[in-house]
C-alpha cells in the first residue's frame, strides 16, 4: 500500500512499492503550489521502449513544482527487471505482456498483480494519465497517438481533445480494452499512449519532444500556465495489425511512417525452408504505423500495422 497521505503532503516525493519481495519500482509525486488536477504518467511498461523511460528520468529532475498547479503522479520504469536485462515487451518474472494483463488478478503472476495494484492504487487518483510507449528494439515506428475510442463518449471525447493539444500529428483511434492506459478509459479515466522513438535508440530530442508533450497536456489541463500552438493533425480510425502465422524469416518492404497506395506488397514471410508463408499487401492506402524489422520472428509475432488516414 502506498501511503498517499505522505506523498501528497506537499512538494516533491518519491518512494519505492513492491508487488513482490525483492521487486521495487519507483514511485514520484510531484505536488504543486496551487490546487488542480492530478496527472499520470507512466513508462517503460515494456522495458525496452526507451525515449519514454529517459523522458521520465530528466522531467523528475526540472519540473518544479512552484509552477504547478494540482499533482503529477509518475511512475518512471514499470518494469525494471526487463529493462536491465533487455527483455523485449515482456516482464522476466512471469514472461507476460503488463500491456495484456488488464484487468489484474491479485490472485495471479506477477504482471497481473502489479497491473491490480495500478488499478486499486493509482487509478483512484487520477483525473488523467498517458502512458509513454516506443518502438521496441525490434521495431521501426513513426510517432503516434493512441486514444481511447470504444469508451463512453465522455471520456473518449476528453481523450482526444487532449490528443489534439500534442506535437505528435497521427492520431489512432483504438478499440483495445486489456492495456494501462485502455483500462484506465474503461474506468472513466481519459488517457492516452504516446509512441516516440524506437529501435533501441535514445536521442535528446525525442525525449525533449516526449517532456514538451508532457507540458502541453499540462497546459491543457490547467495545471501549467500559457497555451499550446496548434498544429495540424492526421486522423486514423480504421487499422490493420498483422501477425506471423509461423516462425520464420521476415523481409519488410516500406517502412515506418510511409505513405502506401492500396495494394503495395508491404512484406514477406518465408519459413525455414525458404518457402514462402505470407506476402502482405495493403488493403487500403494509408500509413505504415509500425513495422517489425528483425529477420527472425516467431508465430504471433506483430509484422506491421498501418492506417487508414483522414486528414
């Protein structure tokens, strides 16, 4: 149990919960002068995203909170131990998906434990998360923003007010209910999943990019002074997320942030014997969201998903 009496107790805070015995994962509240709303963000859910887990490390360091209004919650790594050991999208302790697992079981492995505890624990205190999210080390992507869309129409329309105000241009509509941030919507929390950076690479940029998309929800929400410069933004609501049906070799042909045409061969799968499983095409034109680039991927792999855009 988190003893929110301490850490709401004005200024910045930080602390450590463990799910399990020997399993620490930070906590830091950042209180502001004046009263507001309360913010959440997380990151590193899957330990190898990055752009997000640094952007957290430097916004803890510089927002000061005299210039706060309301309550940030930020829960910097989420998986720790895949972090260190670069396991990607899984947690070690149980080889789950945390971004599968919500609802959470007391009663079960670890990942769905600590996906209980969010929702018990954190949830209750927001009046709005996001949850930072990148390419993996494996994976080639280009910005985005998912939101809530199967939700009630309060908070989906929260949500996507909300997305509007960021840099990121391409906005997802998505339907998922099992992840932090969809299950947080479910529970009438507006939230969004914030994509940037990939491949296992850190650059200054992205992660200032990712803490001025911080700031600019802030500013949305009343908690930070001044207004955000519009910009234009892109709209997917229909996508297509395509998976291996075997192991095997994998060659993609565009990648991440392409325009395709309707019918442009987008990849091919070969098995082990060089005989050729799945050759993809685009069933519409659109966008390629993101895009597996390993040679070797397993059965149930994700290959590629790419939108269908309304401008």
């Amino acid at each position: 149990m988190i003893d929110w009496e301490a850490m709401l107790a004005g200024g910045c805070r930080n602390t450590y919960f463990e799910v399990e015995p020997g399993n620490k994962i930070e906590l830091v509240v950042i209180n502001g002068e004046r009263s507001g709303k309360c913010l959440v963000v997380t990151a590193g859910v899957h330990g190898c995203e990055y752009v997000g887990i640094q952007a957290m490390r430097k916004l803890r360091e510089t927002l000061d909170n005299e210039v706060v209004s309301g309550t940030v919650i930020m829960l910097p790594l989420l998986n720790p131990t895949g972090f260190i050991c670069g396991a990607r999208q899984i947690m070690p302790e149980d080889g789950k998906n945390l971004n599968r697992v919500f609802p959470g079981r007391q009663d079960g492995t670890y990942s769905q434990r600590l996906a209980a505890f969010i929702e018990k624990e954190i949830y209750p205190r927001a009046d709005f998360l996001i949850d930072l999210h990148g390419g993996d080390v494996n994976e080639e992507l280009t910005p985005l923003i998912f939101y809530p869309a199967d939700t009630d129409p309060a908070t989906s329309n929260a949500a996507i007010a909300a997305a509007k105000e960021l840099s990121i241009p391409i906005l997802t509509a998505s339907t998922a209910k099992n992840g932090l941030y969809s299950w947080a919507a479910q529970n009438g929390i507006p939230a969004l999943l914030l994509e940037r950076g990939c491949l296992g690479c850190v650059s200054e940029n992205e992660v200032d990019e990712d803490i001025e998309d911080i700031m600019r929800l802030m500013r949305h929400l009343g908690m930070l002074r001044g207004k955000n410069i519009p910009i234009d933004h892109v709209e997917i609501n229909e996508a297509s997320y395509i998976d291996a049906e075997q192991d095997g070799f994998w060659y993609p042909e565009v990648p991440a942030g392409e325009c395709v045409e309707s019918g442009r061969l987008i990849g091919r799968l070969f098995d082990m014997n060089g005989n050729i499983i799945q050759k993809i095409y685009s069933e519409w034109a659109g966008i390629i969201m993101y895009v597996t680039v390993s040679l070797g991927v397993a059965k149930g792999d994700n290959l590629v998903a790419y939108g269908r855009a309304d401008t």
